[in-house]
C-alpha cells in the first residue's frame, strides 16, 4: 500500500495534535502552543510542547520530536499502518486501497508542482516585459509597489493563445492541460490552448508555499473579472485559503487572522503591514475552509464588504460554521462602513483606519441576531413568533451540546428585553400613598388572568448565608486539580461567597495567590493551603459528597472537566446576582414604590429557574 505525501498531508492537517496528545497527557496552554511534562521521559518541570499550527510536538529536554503519526507509533506503540488507520478513522477520511499506481501519481503530482513552478516564473518575466506595461501601470495605480509584486509573486499573462504553451513545451501538453494552465477542445482536433489571457496574474500556493493554482484578474472591460485555475491534482478550492503559507506565520504573531473577500484586499492589508489576512476563492467559506481558519485562530475576523453581496456572505458564512461550533472557538465580524473594502480602508486612512475597525469586531450570536431581527417586520405576534422559531433552530443546529444551550438562552433573553413583558391594569391603593398592587395581567397568549401572589418576602434572604458546605467543597477540589481555571475564572471566583468561613479562607487565599502570580501547581497549591489551614478541608475526592460534577472524577476528559469547572462558577456567580435582584425588586414590590417591580421579579424569577436547570445538569453530567 502507498501512500501519497499529499494524502498523509491531509491527514495530518485534519488531526488537531493537542487533542490527540491531551487524551493521555495533562496539557497547559502557554500563549498559542501546549505545555506538558515530557511522557518519553521523567521531569517535574514541563519541556515538552505542542504546535497545533506547525502539526508537531518538541522535547527540549530528551529531544523527542514529531506529528500525529509519530506520537502514535513512538508513544502508543503502533505499527505505522495502524497508526494511520486509527487516526484516518477519527478524522473520517478513508485510507486508499492498494494500488500500484499510487506511487506514480505521487511521482506525477511532484512533476506538476515543477511545471507550476515554471509557470510562475514565466508570468513574472512577462510583467517586466514590454507587454506587461499596462498590467504594471494597473498595479501602480492600485497602490501595489514593486516590492509587494515580487512578494506574491504576481505575473502577467499576454493576450496570446499560445504564449504559455510556447514557453512551457518541454514539459508536454498533458502535463500542462493536467495543471488546468491549458484548456484541450472537447470537438475535432484543435489544438489546446492557454486558459490565462490577457490577465494579472496572482498564485495561489498551499501551505507549504508551493504554487498550485492561479488567480486571473482581468486588466480593462470583460467577464469573468477573476478567473481561478480549475481544480486539479495539486488544487482543492474548498481547502484552499490564498496566502495561507504567509498569513499563518503572521497570525501567530498578530495573534488573529483576518479573512477578507478578494487577492487584492489581502495584497493591499499586507502593504499596509496587516499580513495576517487570508481570502476563499471565489465561493463561500468552506467546512473545509473555516477547519483551517480555527486551526490558525479559534476567532477569526471574518471581514466583509458592507455591500448587500457582502452581508449576505456573512450569513452564509454563519449557517456553515454554526454546527462546528465549540467552547472558545466562533466567528467574528467587521462590516465596513459604506460599502468600502479593505482596499478602499487602506487607500483613505492607511492601516491606523483599518487598526481602529478591527479593534471592536462584532460577535456571531450579535451577527446573528442583527441579521434576523432585520429579516422581518416584526409588528405582530405571528411574526415575533417566528423570529423565536428561526433563532432557536440556530440554536439547535450546533452540535455542541453546551454552546448550543448558551445561544438559546442569549437569545430568549433578548427577546424577551425587546418586547415588553405583560401588561398589566394597575389600580391604586387606598391610603394616598400613591402605592398600588397588580389586579389583573395578560399572559402569554394575551387573556386576562388574576395576578399571582407576590413572594413572601423571605425572598430576600436567599443566599445570604452563602454558597453551602457540598457545593462549595466540589469547586475547591475542582480548582485544585485544574488549577488553571482558577486564573481564568479569577473575577467570577471574587464574587463568590462560602457559607463555610474556613472554606470561602480558601477560595479567598486561591483568587490572591492567581491576581498575585503565585505558582498554582503542586508545591505551589500545597503552600497556599497550608498557610489558610485548608489541607484536611476537602475530604476525598470523587462523588462522596453525592455530587456528580465531571471534574471530581479522575477519569473525565480534561478539557471538559476544565469546561464545565468553568460553566459552574459563572452559573453560581449568576444564581447569586439573580437572588440579590430579585430581592431588591421584591422589596420594591413590597413598598409600592415602583409599578414595574412585579414584571422584573416574575421575569428574574423565570431566569433563575433556568439557571438551577443548568446547574442541576452539569451536576449530573454522564459523559464525558
């Protein structure tokens, strides 16, 4: 069995190596790579590191080095063969069967990378030639210097039917036809000829930097504007991004990626200094596409035109990626302003203008709403009701179980701020006081209907005495064995409070030692414990405590366990602020001071109900 370089490519593009590694080893994120202690090798202090960009991992302290297929023959201890199988199995790709023709194709797509190769060069040399004055003059005018030409390699094909083909005859018309440079007549015996006239030329290469395709911009009056090569043996439009082989090297830099929508927005963004920008060829954003997108960035800066064409690929792009959709990893949009390009952003206010637009990009849950709440009048309940109807089969189109249930929430909460809760007919007390108390409200189907008692007024003692012992207890031990999340979730922890005194000495000792830059590992958590008295207050871990959460379990997925960790302190920070309002409009209610405290209660009321549902869920958490 053969298999081909571009195939095993594939493979290795389509397997996310900290995922794979973080299976069996304990994995710290540090900046855009991974951290671990070495699992070739004993060490205390972590040497190995993982690039999910570059497909590789590195021991600085015993040297080992590779990829996806390297760790599951050097570490899982797999035969070559079986570590493709397995990892082609998860990443859903079918290995090829064997075929003694295999090799040669391998052999002939290494040949045509050569004659692409040629092609470019041939394209280069006819732009400093007499006959590419024009294309030159048009590059001049558009603000590329010949300095940015010759960084994307841009070139110019005549006006010839047999320019190319003349240059590139060594290397035979099938080869050329193959390459998709010429176009061989399907009717009698006419000769091929070139595909690429008259036109800028502009290469697309893949990741490695090798050209593969071209991009065609006519020069004058004519259709297509941009013509791109076929697909081919080297060519894969909807895996393809133009300039992924310099945008991915400055991304990690940038620390973002920008997709724009043509060559030239991406070539004006580089010469203004923005070199993190890629473009789709031709088409909307591909599965394909936005897999190498978030490889590159978990948030790109999707960047439109603020044209109608250019909205509506926004949407587009939305409906595609919302399935894929995962914990940290989404979409985010710049519109520019009236109906303005990149291009025409650099050309008035250089990259100062385009800095200041990329600075506020415009989330995909606010893309998203925007985009349907504008879709149709929305001046009846018939048409409130679909408006719902559309946002929660966004919401249900993403796989992931716990964005999925974050977007229907943020979007029913939105509804219900934008359309007024209940009405209801308020009569005044007697007394003069100028207080009142609700006689009748409108339910959701519009009837009138006897108003429900007020809450007892204990309401406001809800939570006062704290986060209780059990509860309390599971986030402590859950911080101790993923005590990175106590950094990230620093703010939300400072808000908590623990019934138990010596516990919430704990929580309250975590959160400093995190803003003071305290070691939060081993030694470092051991030291932090025993200063606040808090070793023997834990108990053992595991569901002793008749919890179910996933990170009090030794053999959850680390990643999860952090995540839901995570999910349950904002939860519980957010049951706090409801009981603390709800309180507050009950109070209001109570000295009828205010006529709209019974609607803020009842609809505080609802939240709080769903917040228990979350809580109660991730309590009860069976996979991991």
């Amino acid at each position: 069995m053969t298999l081909s370089p571009a195939w095993l490519d594939e493979l290795r593009a389509r397997t996310l190596l900290s995922a794979l590694i973080g299976k069996t080893t304990k994995l710290q994120r540090a900046g855009r790579e991974w951290k671990a202690c070495c699992p070739f090798h004993n060490e205390k202090t972590p040497s190995f590191t993982i690039n999910d960009d570059k497909g590789f991992y590195h021991c600085f302290g015993c040297g080992a080095h590779g990829d996806a297929i390297r760790w599951m023959t050097d570490q899982r201890g797999l035969p070559f063969m079986d570590a493709v199988k397995e990892l082609a199995q998860a990443a859903g790709m079918e290995v090829p069967a064997q075929d003694p023709r295999a090799r040669e194709k391998a052999e002939r797509a290494s040949t045509l990378h050569d004659v692409m190769a040629q092609a470019e060069a041939w394209f280069v040399e006819q732009l400093g030639r007499a006959e590419g004055a024009h294309a030159r003059a048009y590059l001049q005018k558009r603000g590329i210097s010949e300095a940015l030409a010759r960084k994307f390699r841009i070139g110019f094909a005549p006006d010839t039917r047999t320019g190319l083909r003349s240059a590139l005859k060594e290397a035979g018309d099938d080869k050329l036809v193959e390459c998709g440079l010429l176009i061989r007549p399907e009717e009698g015996n006419r000769e091929p000829y070139d595909r690429f006239r008259g036109r800028l030329m502009i290469p697309i290469r893949d990741a490695r930097g090798r050209t593969i395709a071209f991009g065609g911009r006519i020069l004058g009056e004519g259709e297509p504007k941009y013509l791109n090569s076929p697909e081919t043996v080297l060519f894969d439009k909807g895996r393809t991004l133009f300039n992924l082989d310099l945008a991915a090297a400055a991304s990690r830099k940038a620390n973002r990626v920008i997709v724009v929508e043509g060559y030239m927005d991406v070539i004006a963004l580089a010469g203004a200094g923005i070199e993190e920008a890629v473009a789709p060829l031709g088409t909307a954003l591909t599965e394909g596409q936005l897999e190498r997108l978030w490889r590159m960035d978990p948030q790109p800066i999707l960047c439109f035109d603020g044209d109608n064409a250019g909205q509506k690929a926004a949407v587009r792009a939305i409906g595609r990626a919302l399935p894929f959709l995962a914990p940290g990893r989404t979409l985010r949009f710049l519109t520019l302003p009236g109906g303005q390009d990149p291009d025409d952003v650099i050309r008035s206010g250089g990259r100062t203008a385009m800095e200041a637009l990329l600075e506020t990009p415009e989330a995909l849950v606010d893309r998203l709403w925007r985009h349907e709440e504008a879709a149709l009048p929305l001046d009846t309940p018939e048409a409130r009701a679909g408006l719902k109807q559309r946002l929660t089969e966004h919401s249900r189109a993403i796989a992931d179980k716990d964005v999925s249930h974050q977007y229907f929430q943020d979007f029913r909460q939105r509804i219900d701020d934008k359309f007024a809760g209940p009405r209801r007919d308020w009569q005044p007390r007697t007394g003069g006081t100028g207080s009142f108390r609700p006689r009748k409200v409108q339910d959701r189907r519009g009837r009138w209907v006897d108003a429900p008692p007020p809450p007892h007024a204990a309401t406001k003692a809800l939570n006062q005495s704290g986060i209780g012992p059990i509860e309390a207890r599971a986030i402590l031990a859950g911080l101790i064995r993923l005590p990175a999340v106590i950094g990230d979730h620093a703010e939300p922890l400072s808000h908590l409070h623990f019934a138990d005194p010596a516990l919430d000495r704990v929580r309250t000792a975590l959160v400093e030692a995190a803003w003071r830059g305290e070691a939060l590992e081993d030694e470092g958590i051991s030291t932090i414990l025993r200063r606040v008295g808090g070793l023997d207050l834990l108990g053992k871990p595991g569901r002793a405590n008749g919890l179910a959460f996933s990170f009090q379990r030794g053999n959850a997925d680390p990643e999860r366990a952090r995540r839901d960790l995570g999910e349950v302190i904002d939860v519980m920070v957010r049951r706090s602020e409801l009981d603390a309002r709800i309180a507050e409009a009950t109070a209001r209610l109570a000295d009828g001071t205010d006529e709209h405290a019974w609607e803020e209660q009842q609809h505080l009321q609802r939240e709080k109900v769903e917040t228990e549902r979350r809580l109660s869920e991730l309590r009860e958490q069976a996979e991991f």
